[in-house]
C-alpha cells in the first residue's frame, strides 16, 4: 500500500530534520554480463512478452475506433478502443499475408490491409475479402486478427503477449496513474544508445542529483534525499522539491503534495511513470540491442483541457526537464554504456540510497531462475 500525501510529506519532513534518506539493508552487486550477455536480453524480452505492461495511456484511445501502433519487446502490436467502448490489442499482421494493417494513431471504422484490402472490424474479426472467391473454403472465424491480451488499469492499456495464468492478477488493485481528466498532448519515439536497464536505473535513484544536476534539479531539490515504496514488483520513488516546506505551515490534513515533488513509478519490468508539477510522461523502455533502446513517451498535462493555462504550463514544464535534467541523464547513461566493456568492472555495486535498483534487479531475477 503507498502512502497518502500526508505520509509522504511526513517522511520527507522527517528526512530533512536529520539529513538522512530512505535506505535499504544492503548493497547489491549486479553483474556487468547480465547487460553484454546476448542470452540474457533474449530472456528478458520473453519476460516482456509475458507479463503485462504498459502499452500508452488510456487517454491516447479516447473514443471508439482510436488506436495506437507500435513495437513492444519487438513485436508489432496495436490496441483500438471497440465500438462496445473495450480496447483490444492485436497482433500487427494481417491474416493474408501479414502485412500491417494499422500505422501510428488515429481514428477509423475498420482496418483494411494496403496489400490487397483484406479489412478488419474493430474487433478482430475478418469482414471483407475482395475476390473472396479466389479463396474457396476460407473460413473467415478462422483469420480474424490475432488477440493478445488487453485490460486497462490505472490510467493505461496494458498488454501481454504470452501470459501465465495468475500474470493479470498483478493489475488488481494498481493505484491511479494517469486520470481520467488528464490529456495527451505529445508522444515520441527516440532511439537511446544505452542497455534499457542501463537507462531505468537513473530514474530509481536522487543520489546523482547533486553531481549530475548542479544547476538544473538541484536548485530546486535535495541532494540525495528521496521515499522509496514498493508494490509488488514494482516501487514509487519521491523527489521532493525545496517548497514542500511551506506544507509545514497548514494542518497535516490539508497537505497535498502535488507541485511539490515529483513521482516516479517504476512499474515493473520496463515502464515508468513521472508525474511531474505540471504533467505527467509514460515512458515505455524498448530494447532494441544490448547497446540500444526505443524510448517510447506519452506527455499529459495534468489538468483539464478546459483548464486555459494548462497546455501551456505543461509544454512549458516538458521543456524544461528535456532539455535540462533529461539531456544530463542521458548523457549519462551514454558514457556508462561506452565504457560498459571496458573491463574495469565485474559487477555494478549499488548502495543503500539505491534501494530501488536493487528491487527491480532481485525480481528479474527471480523470473529468470
């Protein structure tokens, strides 16, 4: 269970008074094979592929007929939002001879193949096949899109390739993520040239803010102070900014923590969730190679759209943390990734301020065997 903005301010209030931060137990030492070792990433593309994960936000299939296409743990895929309002997730291959059927985003009626203009209901199922007589004994129930499963929890679509029995139980009870009032107004894909664990370990950890941001998040945040919580698998990381003092000059019951700090949710294996002052980034870590990864990013303001300051606040707070504190991450996880096969190293050691890292690391593993 997370805690509420009370116990969240609470904690970082605690944590200013003694100069301390939230700790693990104890060290954990990763192995630098586990990111060279070709095996291994074809392993964790098959744990991809099994449990369900973030796929874009709700908000990015607003009405029936909306869908998104893209590569997941490199499987093209898309979700569409039905005709009954359920959204549903297929395979990107038309049943002929599998070409794609959907590109990008948008709104349509139905799929249709651009090969030979095989379409497709927002269902799946097969509705039109021109020259249908060339095909005798075609069995249109038998070539509807292929399904993987979809459900919708939290804000988002989530999508599971290859599921065990038990895999979708881990949604149950998954906190709110993105609202319902909040909107898209940007999404991108970039290629990374880092390992994809390589770039989710700097967003689990405040004790580079200090070395890596000086002058970008220091100014308005703490060195190396942060909440860490987990759920299940997945964990909640606090970055709280200076002004979160002047909750101490209201009553504990009307502390609200938005504005003033940042939430990032890990949400196990390989997506995050940021919530910022003024909008929230769905992030989606794709690997392409051991050395690259597709990032693939949703930007929502955090207010309504009839709110007439809020797309401007919140492109205005995007700009910032991209071309500030998200280009010296990046160049960060950059270097790690150049110097990766150096052999300086055998095992990555993270301390106790990284307690987060360790989590995300000890449950791969244990999926692994």
């Amino acid at each position: 269970m997370l805690m509420d903005d009370r116990g969240v301010a609470q904690r970082v209030f605690e944590h200013m008074e003694r100069g301390t931060t939230d700790a693990s137990e104890t060290l954990w030492r990763e192995p630098v094979a586990n990111y060279r070792s070709q095996p291994r990433l074809e392993a964790e593309l098959a744990v991809l592929r099994r449990l369900p994960v973030p796929f874009c936000p709700s908000a990015a299939l607003p009405e029936p007929g909306s869908y998104l296409a893209r590569e997941a743990a490199g499987t093209p895929l898309f979700a569409v939002r039905g005709a009954d309002g359920v959204t549903r997730a297929f395979r990107n291959a038309c049943r002929h001879r599998g070409m794609s059927v959907a590109s990008g985003a948008g709104c349509v009626k139905a799929f249709a193949c651009r090969y030979h203009g095989w379409t497709y209901g927002l269902d799946g199922a097969l509705k039109h096949v021109p020259h249908e007589d060339g095909f005798p004994g075609l069995d249109r129930a038998q070539h509807g899109l292929v399904p993987v499963s979809a459900r919708e929890a939290g804000g988002l679509v989530w999508v599971a390739q290859d599921p065990r029995p038990g895999d979708l139980d881990a949604l149950a009870g998954l906190p709110e993520l993105v609202g319902p009032e909040q909107r898209p107004f940007a999404s991108r894909e970039i290629l990374v040239p880092a390992n994809w664990k390589i770039f989710l370990e700097g967003f689990l950890e405040g004790y580079h803010i200090k070395t890596t941001h000086p002058t970008s998040f220091l100014p308005f945040g703490f060195d190396n102070l942060n909440v860490i919580e987990y759920f299940g698998r997945n964990s909640r990381v606090t970055f709280p900014f200076q002004r979160i003092a002047k909750l101490r000059e209201l009553p504990p019951e009307q502390w609200r923590v938005g504005g003033a700090v940042t939430f990032v949710y890990h949400l196990f294996p390989n997506a995050l969730v940021t919530v910022l002052s003024h909008h929230t980034v769905v992030i989606a870590l794709e690997p392409v190679s051991l050395s690259e990864t597709r990032l693939v990013t949703y930007l929502l303001s955090n207010r309504p759209a009839s709110d007439p300051g809020a797309a401007a606040d919140a492109q205005r707070d995007a700009e910032f943390v991209n071309q500030t504190g998200g280009a010296e991450d990046a160049a960060m996880v950059a270097g790690i990734q150049r110097s990766i096969t150096s052999g300086a190293n055998e095992f990555f050691t993270y301390g106790r301020w990284e307690g987060a890292i360790a989590h995300f690391h000890r449950e791969l593993d244990r999926l692994l065997g």
